[in-house]
C-alpha cells in the first residue's frame, strides 16, 4: 500500500511540475520575468546585460548575436527599452498584455512599464520567436499607440 501511495504521488508531482513548466513557457511569462529580472538588476545598480548566462537565457539566437555585436551597442538607448532614461520603480510596474499575435513559432506583445503615481508610461512592442521549445525575445521596438 505505502508502495502504491509513493509511486501515485510520485507522478502527480511530476505531471505538476511539467503542467507549471508548461504553463511559464509562454510569450506573456517570460516577457514579464525578462523585465522582471533586468530592471531590478538595474535598480540593484547592476549593469545585466555583463550577466550574458542569463541575458541569453531570454534572448534569441539571432537577438542576442546583434545585441552583443558593434552595430548591437547603441551607446545612448538601451536596446530593451528603447531609451538612455530609464525609472528604478519599472520594476515594479511591469504590464504585459496578452500576446497581440501568436502563431506556433512566433509572437508579439505589448509591454508598458510605469512609474505611480506619475503619468508617464514606457510601451514596448516585444517580438519573440521559439527555439527548442522556449519562447526567446527577438526584438524590441518602442512606442505603439
């Protein structure tokens, strides 16, 4: 009996991890765990594009390839926000819409990053494309409407 009662929770607990893996393996998680992680590495006064381990983690192939070459480096923007000014409290107001367009492979979202109680918000198109499996960004363009 107890032989039977460990192997039922043995598979219930790995049929739930697969189901919460799954279910943050979308274009919506880990867009908004990307900013997450980013902007609070900024607020920390980390510089995390230095931390290319986990930047890649997120990042396609392609995108990361670009951001890490010459024509990548934009010394007065920055690539995941599309400006040199950037507000700690981001980290904290990070909105991601569901996906505005999802096919198998590829996605786009929007993304608006806030500052309470001031007015001003931040609004990203993100493009993300999936490579084995996992949904990467692909890139970034500021300011829909």
């Amino acid at each position: 009996m107890v032989r039977v009662l460990a192997i039922c929770l043995f598979f219930f607990s790995a049929s739930f991890t697969l189901v919460t893996a799954q279910t943050r393996n979308t274009p919506e998680s880990q867009t908004k765990d990307f900013y997450s992680w980013y902007l609070k590495a900024m607020a920390k006064g980390q510089d995390p594009t230095k931390n290319k381990t986990v930047i890649k983690s997120y990042l396609s192939l392609r995108f990361s390839r670009w951001h890490y070459s010459k024509p990548g480096r934009k010394p007065n923007s920055d690539v995941f926000f599309n400006s040199r000014d950037w507000n700690a409290a981001w980290a904290d107001n990070i909105e991601v819409t569901e996906a505005v367009y999802i096919t198998d492979n590829n996605a786009a979202l929007h993304v608006m990053l806030s500052a309470p109680p001031e007015e001003f918000v931040m609004k990203l198109l993100v493009n993300l494309v999936k490579e084995r499996g996992k949904w990467k960004i692909d890139g970034v363009k500021g300011s829909f409407d």
